[in-house]
C-alpha cells in the first residue's frame, strides 16, 4: 500500500501565501512524477504544477511566477509553495504520484492523497 498524507491547507487572505506537503509512504522502492490539481465544483480538475523526479517542473499558467513545487527525496515528500494568492486560486487541492512498489517494481501506479481545501479570501 501507498498512502499520501496531505496538509498545509486553511484559509487566507488574497496576497497571502501557504504551503501544502504531501508525504507518501508506505512499501515505496521508488517515486517518479509528483504533481498538484486542484478543482472546484463543476469544473475539470486543473493540474497545477508537477515535478519529475529528477526535479523538472511544469506549471499552469494560471500559477506561474507565484507558485513553486519542489520535492524532498529523502522524505518522499512534495510541496507546493504558493503565493499572491487570489480567489482563484480557492479549490481543493490534492497531490499525485507515481510510486514503483517493490511488490510490482514492473508496475508504476498513481496514487492521490486526500485532498486539502485551500480558500483565498478578497
């Protein structure tokens, strides 16, 4: 099994920043892309940004030059720095990998954490 464990979620003011962290364990040989979505009701899921595991990173338009997803290693772990936030930006965020297991290591699944809400208040 692998689970991703979300936080950093809340509520701010718009300009205001956060930090989400999704943490994935569990029977892990290794972790390939990490990325972030985000949805609100009646709309598609967005993804936001995503890094692969040598480290490049992709972003929505939408959140360039205010957001940054980088990655721990060591600690499996994916974060999402997010600033000038607007009311926009308010959606349930969750985080995504692909994880090789050792019990498959020839079959890499994607895996999401929970979801956290982040609202951005005018």
């Amino acid at each position: 099994q692998v689970q991703l464990v979300e936080s950093g979620g809340g509520l701010v003011q718009a300009g205001g920043s956060l930090r989400l962290s999704c943490a994935a364990s569990g029977m892990i040989f290794k972790i390939n892309d990490m990325a972030w979505y985000r949805q609100t009701p009646g709309k598609q899921r967005e993804l936001v940004a995503s890094i692969t595991s040598g480290g490049s990173t992709k972003y929505a338009d939408s959140v360039k030059g205010r957001f940054t997803i980088s990655r721990d290693n060591a600690k499996n772990t994916v974060y999402l720095q997010m600033n000038s936030l607007k009311p926009e930006d308010t959606a349930v965020y969750s985080c995504n990998a692909e994880a090789v297991r050792y019990s498959s290591p020839y079959y890499p699944l994607k895996y999401w954490g929970q979801g956290t809400q982040v609202t951005v208040s005018s």
